[in-house]
C-alpha cells in the first residue's frame, strides 16, 4: 500500500482507441443485505446505492458501481493520494463493519483502473469478449462483469466511448498486452 | 455457445456460468444414523436423464450468485431459470 508499483509504464494511444492507466484510485467492496446498510451508505456517501442490476451511480468524486445484488465497489475518478483513500477506508470501516451493518474491504491494491477512450473501443474489447456490447454501449453508467480474453473484468461505462475498466493485479500486464495487440488491428 | 440468463444480471455467455450438478438433493436429517449405503447415495449417487434436468448453476464471472435452471440434456434448451429456494417452475 505504501509503495505503489505498476506493471503498466505508459499510456499507449492508437488511431481510434486510447488506453491509460489511472493508478492509485481508490476502491471499496461493500457487502451488505439489510436496508439499513443501504440507507447508511447512502448517507455516508450522499449517493444512492444503484438496487438495479448493471447500474451505477456517483458524484464528482466517487462512483458506486452494482456488482450482485448484494455487493457494490465504490472507486474514485481520479487518482488520489494514500491519505485520502485510507481515511474513507476507515470511516465507513467504523461505521459499517464495526456496527455489523455489511463489510468493507479496501481493494485499492486489487484491481487495477484502466482507462479506455475512443470509437473504437467496443470493437477492440469484442475481439475476444463474449458480452453483447449493443445496449450497453449507448447506457451511460452501465456495468457488467464479464470475461475479456479469459480474464475476469469489471466494465463501466463512463461516458459515451469512455470506459473504465477493472482487472485483478496478477493479470493487468497480461491484459494490456494483450489490448495494445488488440488495438492495432481494430 | 448458448446464452443463460442469468436471474440476476439477464442474458449472458455460457462461458461466464459453471455447473454445480443437480439441484434439490435434500441433506438427511440424522447423517448420524444412516447406513453407508445410504450416506454414500445422498453423497454421490446423481441421476444423469436425458430430457429435462433441474441444476444447480454459479454465475462465476458475474454476479458470483447460485441459481437453479431447467435444462434438456439432449439438446441444452433451457426451459426455465429460477433463484434458489424457490419451487422449479416445471415438472
């Protein structure tokens, strides 16, 4: 957590596609069952925890993406320091965990944010994606979770061809290998 | 390749979904005082028909959730797909 390395050195930009790691952002996993764990979050982090599956919500500074119908992922849109990310790490351990509301497990060191910009993006994920991408292209604040090139990704769909995308640690460098190879032949 | 839809996150992928074998095999009461015959058959023994089969199945590389499914061995149609606890909707 202190010492920050990535795997990933550049930003790497093709004709239409241009692919960026935005490294060290935050990120929270949030379990949780009960309304009272809904309410609480929602008043911790003034933004309404998304019920409805495959969506989002957010503010400026956060995002809160919908994982399963009991586990979300708060991450933050831009690069912050350390402090900043243990701090709200802390408060909603206190007032979350410790109370027995849900959990809250900080995942900063987890995944790792890559940042997907251009027209042409959803061909370059298609290349080897079994997700249909028709509907979810043209839905600002889409997530899913799904399988690209056999790795398990998270997709947020930021803003009109500008995604976020979230792959575990282990498997980033191979995953942006795989995409710069990807994106040369779209 | 055929699609599943998931209870949870609507139509995906079959490569996203693992198969957790049959669904509805009720844990005995008293393992304590069964016979190993009797053990051994809730344990192992599954029926494996081809026609419609009731299973279990796990969104691994989505939502992570259980579910049940409705689905012809012969020919992979699935019929119906419901959440678990819930009664299957056929048969």
């Amino acid at each position: 957590m202190l010492n920050y390395n990535s795997t990933i050195i550049e930003a790497k930009e093709f004709s239409d596609i241009k692919i960026s790691e935005v490294e060290p952002t935050l990120k929270i996993n949030l379990r949780g069952k009960n309304r009272d764990f809904v309410t609480k979050i929602g008043k911790e982090l003034s933004i309404i925890l998304p019920t409805d599956p495959n969506t989002s919500s957010g503010n400026k500074e956060l995002n809160l993406l919908w994982l399963s119908p009991d586990e979300w992922l708060i991450y933050s849109n831009d690069k912050n320091n350390l402090k900043t990310i243990n701090s709200l790490e802390d408060k909603l351990f206190n007032d979350i965990s410790k109370t027995k509301l849900g959990s809250v497990t900080n995942v900063t060191d987890h995944w790792i944010m890559i940042n997907l910009k251009g027209p042409k993006i959803f061909d370059m994920l298609s290349a080897g994606c079994p997700f249909n991408f028709n509907k979810f292209k043209d839905s600002k604040g889409a997530v899913t979770q799904t399988l690209l090139n056999h790795v398990d990704v998270i997709i947020h769909n930021k803003d009109i061809n500008n995604l976020n995308l979230f792959v575990r640690r282990s498997f980033s460098n191979h995953l942006w290998l795989w995409m710069n190879d990807s994106a040369r032949f779209v | 390749m055929f699609l599943i839809n998931c209870p949870y996150c609507g139509e995906r992928d079959q490569s996203e979904f693992s198969a957790g074998g049959e669904a509805h095999i009720v844990r005995p009461k008293q393992p304590t005082e069964l016979s190993d015959d009797k053990w051994a058959e809730f344990l192992f023994m599954r029926k494996n028909i081809k026609g419609v089969q009731l299973e279990r199945w796990n969104h691994t590389h989505g939502c992570r959730k259980w579910f049940n499914m409705a689905r012809d061995t012969s020919n992979d149609k699935i019929h119906a797909v419901y959440k678990m606890g819930e009664k299957p909707p056929i048969k």
